[in-house]
C-alpha cells in the first residue's frame, strides 16, 4: 500500500464515524417525527448506520494491519483546518483536513452509502389494479 492509500485509510478513519453520528441523529429525530414514513427513514437510516459501521470495521482492521495508530481523542482545531496525529511504524506524522474538505468529504461518502444501499436491493413498484 502507498503513502496516498494509506492517507485514505486514516481519512476513512476519521469521517466515517462523524457520518455515522449525523445519520443516527437524523434517524433518532425521524423516529420521533410525525411524518408518515417516519418508519421507513429510520429503517433506511438503521441500514445506512450498519453497511458504515462494518465499512469502519474493515478501516480499524487497516490500521492495525499497516501499524498506524491515529489518536483522535489529540484532534486540534486551528482555523479552518481540523489536524489528527498519528503514529506509524513509531513516526510521528499529521494528517490535517480543512473543514470545508470534510463537509464534501463527508457528504460524498453519504451519497456513497445511500447508493449503494438503493442499488444493492432492487425493487418493483406495486402494480395496483
């Protein structure tokens, strides 16, 4: 794995679980909403929360693999830029992303997930007579 894939990995690492954050809370206001499909959003969320949840596992399981440890709970906002430390192979490095690039970031890979949960499961419309 190179240096770019690796960066990825630890990008994963960090946003997946802010995404999955925002669609739980969105799911949780849904489930006490008064709109009529409020069961259906909250299922579709519920499906969405687990395919990140297992996609973050996979992550974890990366990290460990490749010796990169990155210590979130040290995240220091400076401006415009959110900075993560990391460790690898006992090197210190920091891996830093601007807000902005994480609100795209984030939204894509929630786009991402409601794609692949609406094409992973073809339905028909109901034919009413």
């Amino acid at each position: 794995m190179n240096m770019e894939e690796e960066l990825n990995v630890i990008r994963d690492y960090i946003l997946l679980p802010i995404v999955i954050s925002i669609v739980n809370k969105n799911r949780m206001e849904i489930a006490c909403s008064e709109y009529t499909l409020k069961a259906l959003y909250a299922a579709t969320a519920s499906v969405l929360i687990h395919e990140m949840r297992k996609d973050l596992e996979r992550v974890r399981l990366q990290l460990k693999e490749l010796n990169i440890s990155v210590i979130d709970t040290h995240q220091k906002k400076e401006g415009i830029y959110i900075h993560y430390p990391y460790l690898f192979d006992g090197r210190r490095g920091q891996f830093t992303i601007s807000k902005d690039m994480a609100k795209l970031e984030i939204k894509s890979r929630l786009n991402h997930y409601i794609r692949k949960v609406f094409t992973s499961a073809p339905m028909q419309p109901e034919r009413h007579a």
